[in-house]
C-alpha cells in the first residue's frame, strides 16, 4: 500500500480529495527539485562563466523564447480546458494540438533565424540563437504534460522533469570539470529540452496508450486556433513584457548587465512557481466545479485568489529583506550588483499570482478573446518605461518597470475592459481582505 493510499485509509479521504492531494504533492516536488537543480547548477555555471558570458548565455535563450509564443500559439490552456471536458476526444485534441504545434514551431524558427541574421552583429551569437531554436520544435511534445495535468495526474510527467534535471545537471557538472566554453553549455541547455521531450514520450506510452494512435482533425484545428488566437496575442505580448528586458538591457548596456540580470531573474522564477503550480492543480477542479454550481465556483475562485496572492506576497517580502545575502552567499560577489534587481523583482510574484488566478477564471469562462488588450498595453507601458528607465538606472530601472508591467497587466488594466471588471472587483477584495483566507486552504479541497 502507497503512502497516499494508507492516507485514505487513516483518514477516511475520499477518492476525488486523495487524488488532488497527490497531484499537487507531486507538482511541487517536482517543481522544487526542477528550480533548485536549477538554481545549483546555474550558481556553478555563472560562477565558471563570469557576468559577461553568463549573460550572453541568457540573452541567447531570452531572444529565442520572445518566439517561443508563436510556436505554440496559446494551445496549452486550451487544450487542457478541452480534455478536461471531453477525455474521449483525447487522440484527436493531442494529435491535433501536436500537429499544430509542430507548424507553428517550424515558422517560429524560421523567423528567429531570419531576425538574427538580420540585427545580430556578432556570429558566435547568431550561431548559437540559430542553433537554441531548435527547442521550439521539440517543447511541441508539452501536449503530453497538458494531458497529464487535464487527469490531475503529475506523478508521471513529474517524475521525467526530474530525471531530466538530475541528468542535465550530472552533464553541466561534467563541462564544468573539463573546462568546456560557453558554447557546449548552451548545447547542454538544449539537450535538456530533448530530455524532456523523450521522457514525455516514454511516460505516456507506458501510462496512457500509442502516441500512433494521435489523429490529426480538420475541424478540431479550426476550433483549437478560434480558441487558441486571442491567447496567442496575450501571450505575444506576455512574453515580450516578461523578456525582452533582458534583450534591451544587453543591447543598451552590455551582456555583463545581462548576467546580472539573470541572477536575480533566477530566484524570481523560483517565486513564481507558487502561483502556477495552484493554478494547474486548481483549474480542472474548478473546471468540474462550474459544471455543477456557479455559486459554488465563485466561492472556490475567490479563495483560490486570496490564498495565492497572500501566500506569494509573503514570499516576497520574505526574498526582498534576505537578498543580499541570497546573491553573496549563492553567485559571489561578483553578482552583487544584482541585490537591488532582486529586491524590487521578488514582487513580481505578486503580479504574477493575480494574473494567473483571473487568467485561469477567464481561460475557464471562455472570456480570453479580451485578454490580447490589456497585455498588448502592458507590452507597450513595458518597452517604454524600459527605453526612459534603463538609461537612468540601468538594471534597477528595468526592475521597476517589471513590477510597474506585471501588477498593471495583472490587475489595474482591468479597469480598462468592461468585460474584465468583475475579476478586478474579485482582485480588489483579495488585495485588500484575501489575507483572512491564508488558513482556511483545506476549504480549496473540501
């Protein structure tokens, strides 16, 4: 008898209960040990590289994943909303979301290729971003991982991203011990995609069935893009907010910024995995709730933001009054310049908590064709703010717009949709009352 199992039996917890315990244990161990391998392994690679090539490194994986949006065209949520509705349709939503993924990742990387040849000057960077674009091809097997997550089933996926981080490390450890250059390390970072691809594979074939059996469906593309498109452009503007500071910071300052960028950028990316590990495991439960109770979905969506955002901003402040010693006793002291990144960067993950909490509510109501609005202007408030900031304050100056972008994206631009104001109302009550929620997450579950 498993652990979860003697569980049940102890405490009499049902069956429906157990398994979203256990998704969710299984999503932040894997989660924990996906950063913090991480975290470790990039402390010794930024430590080896130094600010300078560190940050070239970054800036190479930034610019590809500005592209990354087009290559897989805001299918995830979609598809995870669908097969949580129809699991019969599995072969036809996966293979369908496959194919289509596929597409749009070849596209995806003949812009990156064009674009680099075209504005990057130097050659080892055009090669190497040239050569990274490859992962955009192969985060096309990501459709395993959503049909994992619509079954509230992470054990398996979780168990492969680990494998993946223990082997990815063992292989940057052995580069380091040889002395290899920059460049081995960011084939390194790109083996770990296809690492993770091919566990994907292995797990579904032995846990759900023939990946042969995919089917590829005319009018379940048309509607997968229908539904995918205004995610597309909100993701669009998402990940050129969320990235492309750090392609700004290495063409106005220099790659070194870059590096110290990142350091803090790093720890920020263990932040956030709070609020995206509750809402993967929140959302086909609250899938299933609406089904049967709108009272009752309300109720649970309201605490589910409240218990999210707290949790997050208590996190923050927690990483923003330790950062220095985070970065001095971690990357060196030659990343100490990152400190001030840091604290104002931990907050992020407030933003983060609130966008993710409505996003997910509007993902499950089917009201994502107004979300493109508020992140195209958020795309735009961050590319200004960045172009008066950073040559005033440099890295501090494009951790400012961070926070400014996320919590306007997240929230306040809100005020601006009409369709949107009930979930700012829903942000309003958790920002200003959700903290009398923080002990009542069992109610998530009941």
């Amino acid at each position: 008898m498993g652990l979860f199992d003697k569980i049940a039996a102890r405490f009499n917890v049902s069956e429906t209960k157990l398994k979203v315990f256990r998704n969710l244990y299984w999503a932040v161990v894997g989660k924990v040990v996906t950063l913090l391998g991480s975290l470790l392994v990039g402390i010794m690679v930024a430590r080896y590289l130094g600010p300078e090539q560190y940050g070239l490194m970054n800036y190479v994986i930034s610019y590809v994943a500005l592209f990354q949006v087009l290559a897989s065209f805001g299918l995830d949520n979609i598809e995870i909303r669908e097969e949580s509705k129809a699991s019969d349709k599995r072969d036809v939503i996966i293979g369908t979301a496959f194919t289509l993924k596929c597409i749009f990742a070849l596209v995806a990387m003949a812009v990156v290729v064009i674009t680099a040849l075209l504005f990057e000057a130097d050659v080892f960077t055009k090669t190497m971003i040239c050569m990274y674009s490859l992962s955009m091809l192969l985060n096309s097997f990501g459709v395993i991982r959503n049909h994992f997550t619509s079954l509230v089933w992470n054990e398996y996926v979780v168990k492969t991203e680990i494998s993946r981080t223990i082997i990815g490390a063992l292989i940057k450890v052995i580069l380091l011990m040889l002395h290899a250059p920059l460049v081995w390390f960011i084939v390194a970072t790109l083996f770990d995609v296809l690492l993770l691809a091919s566990g994907y594979c292995v797990a579904y074939t032995k846990k759900i069935d023939k990946i042969s059996l995919w089917r590829f469906d005319k009018e379940w593309a048309i509607y997968l893009i229908k539904q995918s498109f205004p995610l597309l452009l909100s993701g669009a503007a998402v990940i050129i907010y969320q990235r492309i500071d750090q392609i700004m910071i290495g063409n106005m300052i220099d790659k070194a910024s870059v590096g110290q960028f990142s350091v803090a950028s790093k720890f920020v990316e263990i932040l956030i995995f709070i609020p995206t590990i509750m809402s993967q495991t929140i959302t086909p439960i609250l899938v299933r709730i609406r089904e049967k109770s709108q009272e009752e979905y309300e109720r649970k969506a309201q605490l589910f933001m409240n218990v999210t955002v707290w949790v997050c901003l208590l996190m923050a402040i927690f990483v923003s009054v330790f950062s220095f010693w985070l970065i001095r006793y971690t990357f060196g002291s030659d990343y100490l310049l990152a400190v001030p990144v840091l604290q104002i960067m931990a907050f992020k993950i407030v933003g983060m908590a609130l966008s993710n909490t409505a996003g997910q509510m509007i993902i499950i109501e089917k009201m994502q064709k107004y979300a493109f609005i508020r992140n195209l202007l958020g795309c735009i408030v961050c590319v200004l703010l960045n172009l008066w900031l950073i040559p005033i304050y440099g890295i501090v100056g494009s951790a400012i717009v961070t926070i400014i972008t996320t919590m306007f994206v997240g929230c306040f631009a809100n005020v601006l949709i009409r369709p949107y104001h009930r979930y700012l109302i829903l942000q309003l009550r958790t920002l200003f009352f959700g903290w009398k929620d923080l002990l009542h997450v069992r109610k998530l579950f009941l």
